[in-house]
C-alpha cells in the first residue's frame, strides 16, 4: 500500500519535471539590432529606432520594451549608477506573428521610435551606455523572457538610414 502511493508520487513528481522542464525550453527567441537607426520622418523630425525580430515559428505576445541611457560613477565603497528613461511612440505591442523563413514578411519584426534626441543626452565617455530591455511572452508555454541589449559608443551603434525589411537586422 505505501509502496505504491510512494512510486505514485515519485511518478507524478518525475513527470511534472519533466513536463516544466520540456516547457522552459518554449520560451521567447527574439533577435534585438546592434544598431540604433537614425532618420528623418514625413515632417524632416529625427528619429531613433530599434529592431526586433521574432526568431520563433509560435507567436510572441505582451511584448514590453524600455530604453535608459545609462551613467555609472564610482562611490567611496563602490559604483552608483542613474538612468534617464527614453520616452518611446510606442512601447507595447500585443503580438508578433511567428517567424517565417520563406515569407519573409514584415509581421514578426517591430521597430521601437523615439523622438527625443539620444545623440546630444549620451555622452560618449566612459560609465554611459544605452540599455535597451524587452520582456516578451510566448503564446503556447506563457513564459515570458526578457531580452537585454547595450549600446556602448555612438559612432558603431547609431547608422543613418533604415532598418532593412524582414529578418535582417542591419541598417540601409
């Protein structure tokens, strides 16, 4: 009787392991630009953006994104650090269609926009980089995962030009 309610147990136990391990593994696979696109707008305004793409054949859903310019300093028992937070268009978005190889369409990539000017708020010295950080849900496991990104130095990050359409995460 207890041997059997035991091996029951273990079963169950080895199982659901099994089965949340299985599910960690269908997570969010999203690429993120290593540059910052600048260009104008339809109102000669200068814009910011940054690509994402998702590299996964499931949707990704509650996608979030921050952007902070970043500033260490030393302290007498260590480092500090502030941030200012870039205000973004737009900076949820509900769903990213599911990446596909031979349609590649423009469903499954987003570019995030600011208006405001980066270039003249980061200072190109050391201690100050751009985070960009994107948290975003798979549809099927419902996990969520998030993406980091950090841009050191102006002059390799920010392109004049586009992001190119599709998968591509260069700058034209």
């Amino acid at each position: 009787m207890i041997e059997s309610l035991l091996i029951g147990t273990l079963s169950s136990f080895i199982a659901s392991i099994i089965f949340i391990s299985a599910l960690y593994y269908i997570r969010p696979k999203i690429d993120i630009s290593p540059f910052i696109a600048r260009s104008k707008n339809e109102e000669g305004k200068t814009t910011y953006k940054w690509k994402i793409v998702n590299k996964q054949r499931r949707k990704v859903i509650n996608l979030k994104a921050e952007i902070h310019i970043l500033r260490t300093y030393n302290i007498p028992d260590g480092k500090g650090s502030d941030s200012k937070k870039i205000e973004l268009k737009r900076n949820e978005i509900f769903c990213l269609a599911p990446y596909n190889k031979a349609e590649d369409a423009m469903n499954f990539d987003f570019r995030f926009i600011t208006y405001e000017d980066i270039e003249s708020l980061w200072e190109d010295k050391g201690g100050r980089c751009i985070r960009l950080q994107v948290s975003a849900t798979d549809a099927f496991s419902n996990f969520t995962k998030i993406f980091t990104k950090l841009y050191y130095k102006k002059r390799f990050s920010i392109k004049e030009g586009v992001h190119l359409a599709g998968s591509s995460l260069d700058v034209g």
